[in-house]
C-alpha cells in the first residue's frame, strides 16, 4: 500500500512510499482508512519541530472502519465504523498513566510520530483505543473527532470554560474555529481574532456563530471592540494560533483575574511579558494532546450537533494529491484539510 512517510529526521521532505500492509496483532484491530486530518502537527514534524522517530507514516486524526480483529479482541465488529485515540502505546505504570493523564507519560509512543499512521489505506491500532462513531457522525468529518477532543482538553478540562464566560480566540484554523463552537456549546460569548490573511477563515468563523470576528491589523480600538462584541472585556484568553505576536496581545487583551489557555503550538521557544501574570493575577493553562476522558466529551458533542465538525471540513484530498493538500494547509484554506487514502 501506498503511505505518506517522513523518512529521516533532519529531512523535511515527505515521500509516498509502498511499504506492506499492517499485520494484525493479538489486541489490535487492523481499520480501513476513510479520512485522515492534516494537523498542524504534521508541518512540524516535517520539519523536526516536534518530536518524532522516522522513518513513520505521518497522520493522527483518523476515522474508518475495522477491517481486521486481533485475538483477543472483543465488541467490535469488522465493518463498524470508528475513529481512535492516539497512543499507540504508553507504559501503564507511572504517575501520570495511572491518574489518567497517558498523554503525560514519558513513554508515550503515538500514532503518525513514533509508530505508522494513518495517511494511509490502512491502519494498526490498539482495539482499546477505539470509539464507535455516533450514526450522526459521517466520514469524512469523524476524523475531526481527534482535534475536536483537544479542543475539549484545553477549554473544558483544563481551562474550565463555563457558561456566561466571555471569550476571546486567536488563530480561526481549524483548532481554533472548533474552540470557537465549544465555547458557543458552554455557554460562553466569543470573538475570533485573526490577521488580514485569515479573510477567508474569519468569514466561517462568524457563520459558525462568533459574536465577533476581528483582524488585529487594525489594532486601534481593538480592545474596544472585542469589549463590544463580548458585552464586556474578555475574561478568558485563549491561544489558537502558534504565533508569539497573538499571544502578546492576548495578555494585553485578558481582563483581571482571568484565564489564559494556551491550546497552540510555537515549534520553537517566544519571547512574552509574563509579569501580566502577576500583575492581572492571571490563571495560566495549557494543554496536550488528550486524555480518554477529552474523546467521550468530544463524540457527545459532534454526536449531538452541539459542535459541527462537517461545517469545518475545508478540502478533501486523495492520498496520491498529498503535495496539493500540504499546499492547501499552507494557503489557510478555511477549515480542515483532509486526505483520503
Ligand atoms: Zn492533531
Ligand atoms: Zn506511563
């Protein structure tokens, strides 16, 4: 089969290259492939600015259908159609296992960094990572579940987003524009801030029920109007970029006493003026990846309409098209880039 593979680290080229089909294995299931998301993760694999161990078939949001049950394996059915966690594997043993944080475990192996994954037909995985995806729940937007379920890690979990909050969201891609529906989902009000180039990603943004959408070009009066559109000064921050600058402004932005999510990633260490933690009394969370809890509140909501992930799905592209749907995620095309292999 062919699979979308970064072969060596020091080398941001990807290749699709043939290599055998996945063997099941006693507490595996093999799944037939009918969506994979392009994360943000993925470019920074590429280009070594998140850690991976080569050569690796890329790709971690990923639904489908089993295709094959290993020994041992029982509940599910081949046919059935599901989307994973992804951790291949963790050691079972620490702290953080034990306490129900794997993605905290320093042994963690993941799907698309340290083991095969999905941007490609077909697909190993542990039979105990997989959820059964609500009827509501088509392909190719259930591959969404998995950043959806990050989504709800940082905001739910950790950031202990509620009803009445008043939000304000840097980065409208894909993360953001799904933080942007849970925090609607909460209860909350909420404005998306992006830049001038984000035209596009903003307009969505507002169909998906922003009360606001702003870029920080025009910086003048920024403040005032996320106040307007908020009905007050934003008293949860949440970064959904990746990019310094948006996290500068948000600390300016934040009122007292609020919260500060960090959901992005930099890839590389920035430069911020921490002393708006002292001097706001901020609360400062951050969030990894996901924990079995984040999946079952993530399927609930996509389940039940509360959070679209169909509205968010940007472009489909087959696995052979890979370099075209790179290029797309590179372009900001709005919403999610998926390929289908
Ligand atoms: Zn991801
Ligand atoms: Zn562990």
């Amino acid at each position: 089969m062919l699979a979308l593979r970064k072969l060596a680290l020091g080398e941001t080229r990807l290749v699709l290259q043939e290599v055998p089909e996945p063997e099941v294995r006693p507490g595996h299931v093999v799944l037939d492939v009918a969506a994979a998301g392009i994360c943000g993760t993925d470019v920074h694999i590429r280009r070594d600015e998140y850690r991976s161990e080569p050569p690796v078939t890329l790709g971690h949001e990923v639904a489908g259908t089993v295709a094959e049950i290993g020994a041992g394996v029982e509940g599910w059915r081949v046919g059935q159609r599901v989307t994973t966690e992804t951790y291949f594997s963790v050691c079972g043993r620490c702290e953080h296992c034990r306490t129900g944080r794997p993605n905290l475990c320093a042994q963690r192996r993941s799907i698309g960094s340290f083991e095969d994954g999905g941007f490609a037909p077909r697909l190993l995985v542990p039979a105990t990572n997989l959820h059964a995806l609500p009827d509501a729940l088509a392909f190719p937007e259930a591959a969404l579940v998995e950043p959806l379920a990050c989504v709800v890690r940082g905001l739910l979990e950790l950031g202990r987003l509620d009803a009445g909050d008043r939000v304000a969201i840097t980065g409208p891609g894909p993360i953001g524009l799904l933080a942007l529906q849970v925090a609607k989902a909460a209860g909350a009000r909420a404005v998306m801030l992006g830049t001038a180039a984000d035209a596009a990603r903003l307009e969505l943004a507002a169909s998906l029920g922003a009360d606001g959408v702003l870029t920080v070009e025009a910086s003048d009066g920024l403040a005032d109007a996320v106040g307007d559109a908020l009905g007050g000064q934003a008293n949860v921050a949440v970064e959904c970029s990746g990019a310094a600058p948006a996290a500068g402004l948000l600390l300016q932005l934040v009122k007292k006493a609020g919260r500060f999510v960090q959901v992005g990633l930099y890839g590389q260490p920035i430069t911020l003026d921490m002393d708006q933690v002292c001097y706001k009394e901020l609360q400062v969370s951050g969030s990894f990846a996901t924990t079995p809890s984040s999946w079952y509140r993530a399927l609930a909501l996509a389940g039940s309409g509360a959070v679209s992930l169909a509205a968010i799905v940007g472009a489909t592209f087959a696995l052979r098209d890979w370099e075209r749907a790179f290029e797309a995620v590179d372009a900001r095309v709005p919403g999610k880039v998926l390929l289908i292999p």
